[in-house]
C-alpha cells in the first residue's frame, strides 16, 4: 500500500511557521543562495529538467514557463503565487502556508532570480483572514533577515470568486478590476500583470522549488510518475475513514490512496464512484481504481488530477443529485464574460435539476450531453470547459442513475 512521501510538507509539523531561524536551521534559504551563485538559464534549465509540472491543475512544465518570461528583455517583470484554491474539497495550499510559509518565499524569490524580477504577489482567498497574517508576519521576518534580498513580496486578498483562481482573471482581480478571464494569448508570462512578464505558479509548485536545488533536478526526476515526477498534496473527503491530506509519490494509484491511506469506506460501506481534482474533475468508477494519480494517467481515463482533491462516495451516495448540486456551483460562479458559460451554466444547472426532480426525459439527456460536449469547447476560460466534466462523465459511466429518474 501506498506511503507518504513528504517533500512539499517536509517541515509541517517539525518547525514553528512563525520563526524563521527554526526554517533556516532546517536547511532554509540554502537553496535561494545556491540558484543566486547559478546563471539564470542554468537554474531555468535545471527546473525545467526535474520535469516539475503545475500543482494548480494544468500541469505545465515550470521550467518552460519560466524560460518565457526570462527571454523578455523589459523594465518589470512579476512573479505571483495562486493562493486562491477556491476549489472545493481543496485545502492543500492553506496547509503548506499554514506551516510552512517561508518554503514558498524562498520558491517565489528563486523564480524572481530565475527570471529577473524584483517584485512578487501571493493572491490569497478572502476566506483564509488567518493564513494573511502568517504570510505578513513570514514577509516581515524575511525582509528583516534580509534573506530575500532585493525581492519584495505582498499580499494579496481575493473576495471569494471562484474563477479568480484562473490566473487571468486573478490577474485582473490584482490590477484591481473585476475578475474576469482574459483572452490568450498573450499568455501571462509574455504579457500579465500590468501588461508585463509574469509568472503565475500555485503554492505547491513553489514549494517544490527549494527542494529541487537542493536535491537536484536527477533526485527529484526519479520520484512517482516519469511524466508527471514528484509528488503531490491530496485532500481527502467524503465517505473515506481518513478525512485528512496526504502527500504521495505521482505514481500511487487511486485503489492506493482510498484504502491505503485513506484507510477504506466509512463503515464498511461500498464505494460508488471517486471525483478528483475538484468539482470539475470528472466521476471515477470502481473499474478505474487501479489508475496512477498522475496528470497523464487521470487524463486517458478522462478524469483529472486537477488541485488533489479527492471526493469519495459510497454505494448510498445520489449521483445525480451530487451533480445536480454540483451544475449549480457552475453557473452561481460562471462570470458570465462569455456566453457559453454564461448561458450554458444556467441550462445545464436547470436541465440536471429537471433529471434530478423527476421531470426530465431521454431528450432532455440528449440536450445535456450536446450543451456539455459544446462548453467544453467554446468556453472562454477552463471554468466553462471544465463544468460539463461532472455531467458528461457521470452520463458515461452511471447512466442506470440518471435513466431511473426520467419522467
Ligand atoms: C476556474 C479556475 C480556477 C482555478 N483555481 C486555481 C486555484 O485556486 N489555484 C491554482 O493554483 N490554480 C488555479 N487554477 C489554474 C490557474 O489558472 C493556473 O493554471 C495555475 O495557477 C498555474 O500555476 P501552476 O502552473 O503552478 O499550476 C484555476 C483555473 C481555473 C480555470
């Protein structure tokens, strides 16, 4: 069964967040120092050879995306940490800045250096008040030992929106304006944050970064999945014995994570179906359970690893009314930028509720899975492609449900 590996929680628990010697003395800042003695590209290119991907849900190479902002010769350039993690069942990032803040500063002043920036923001969820203020407090004890040299970081808090975790929009939300996604391209590493560079990575991505100069690009290549290495910080909820997080190597099946270290079904009960990476992860039956939890295995089941959440249901579980609760998540967050989300988060929403109240019919099914395939193309931002996930999957893999509540 599967264990815990922990290189992203590596000091939860062992050191106070709030005394920055305690996370100098645990091998802090070593790291910051390493990369400052390394040529920009060979710090980019090592990144970019240890195969760390995004943690927020894209799963884009990080060292890559580094290497575009790096090649713009301009004034300012903007290095800024997802902290939103709106998404539902997800509170990985709040324990990594919760414990560990200083880990994610000195990732965030590394990519400065990677890139040439001299200026960071953490857009934080409006919903973590108390996290705000251990990151403050963090900032201030940095910027007192001068570790992060001529780096500035702030903070940034969010008011609650849902698609402000997409980075445009959290962009826009930074700038000031109303958060609401930006056509790409330009992607924000050529064109983001006041029109300059910017990097936008997630919590656990930065966290990753210390580590990786530390043990090297080799070490960290050779953990968990070969094409998505490294680990990842699950969360675990619903009808699981062990509601808590975990961080596993990528290659850790999903039958590993609920039995093994989730510790089973509650009471013994039968599972019915796993979502993983959030409301917009797709449902997962019993027949898939032996996937790896990597970004490219969930994606050929058509399912994704998204932030790491981990949703499990058992067999007493209503499906349709969980997606029907689910579509209405969807169009209470849709920003209504554009008109497929807009428009289709509210049918989609009333036509699953129709199902789910009795009154739908084989039609309406129809209607369902043609406006689901549609948003997943013609929305502007991954908000609008991904809400159908719940629906189409659940259509696909539990349609003995939907079927026996048709009018
Ligand atoms: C609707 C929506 C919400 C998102 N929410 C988050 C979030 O809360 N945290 C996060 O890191 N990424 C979130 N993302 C992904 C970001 O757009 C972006 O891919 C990510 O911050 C990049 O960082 P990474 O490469 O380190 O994963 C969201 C995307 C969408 C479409």
């Amino acid at each position: 069964m599967a264990e815990e590996m922990r290189i992203v929680l590596r000091n939860v628990g062992k050191i106070s967040p709030l005394k920055i010697d305690e996370y100098i003395k645990a091998g802090g800042y070593k790291s910051l120092a390493k990369a400052r003695s390394m040529s920009q590209i060979d710090l980019i290119e090592e990144v970019k050879k240890s195969g760390l991907r995004g943690r927020g849900g894209a799963g884009f190479n990080c060292g890559m995306k580094w290497s575009f902002s790096y090649k713009i010769d301009t004034d300012q350039k903007y290095v800024v940490c997802n902290a939103d993690e709106g998404e539902p069942g997800t509170y990985k990032d709040r324990i990594i800045m919760e414990n560990d803040p200083q880990s994610l500063l000195e990732g965030m002043a590394i990519c400065g250096y990677a890139i040439g920036s001299n200026k960071g923001y953490i857009y934080c969820r409006g919903e973590y008040p108390y996290v705000v203020e251990t990151l403050n407090k963090a900032i201030a004890q940095a910027k007192d030992k001068g570790v992060l040299g001529d780096f500035d970081i702030e903070v940034r808090m969010g008011a609650g929106a849902y698609v402000c975790g997409e980075e445009s929009a959290l962009i826009e939300s930074i700038e000031g304006h109303r958060g609401e996604p930006r056509f790409k391209p330009p992607f924000p590493p050529v064109e983001g944050l006041w029109g300059k560079p910017t990097i936008v990575n997630n919590v656990e991505t930065f966290a990753n970064i210390p580590a990786i100069l530390e043990k090297g690009a080799d070490w960290y290549k050779g953990i968990g999945a070969s094409s998505y290495p490294g680990t990842k910080v699950l969360t675990l909820t619903g009808d699981v014995v062990n509601r808590t997080y975990f961080e596993v190597p990528t290659n850790v099946t999903i039958r590993e994570v609920i039995y093994g270290l989730g510790g089973g079904m509650v009471n013994g009960k039968n599972f019915k179906a796993v979502q993983i990476g959030g409301t917009s992860g797709g449902f997962i039956p019993e027949e898939f359970l032996d996937t790896p939890i990597d970004f490219d295995s969930m994606t050929t089941i058509g399912a994704v690893l998204g932030s790491g959440a981990v949703f499990v249901m058992d067999e007493t579980r209503d499906i349709v009314d969980i997606v029907d609760r689910i579509s209405k998540f969807f169009e209470h967050e849709s920003c209504g930028k554009c008109t497929p989300c807009r428009e289709g988060t509210k049918r989609m929403h009333e036509m699953m509720h129709r199902i789910n109240k009795g009154s739908g019919t084989v039609g309406v099914m129809d209607l369902l899975q043609n406006l689901g395939n549609v948003m997943s193309v013609a929305c502007l931002c991954g908000l609008g492609q991904a809400a159908p996930a719940p629906v189409l999957s659940t259509l696909k893999h539990f349609k003995l449900e939907f079927n026996a509540k048709l009018n």
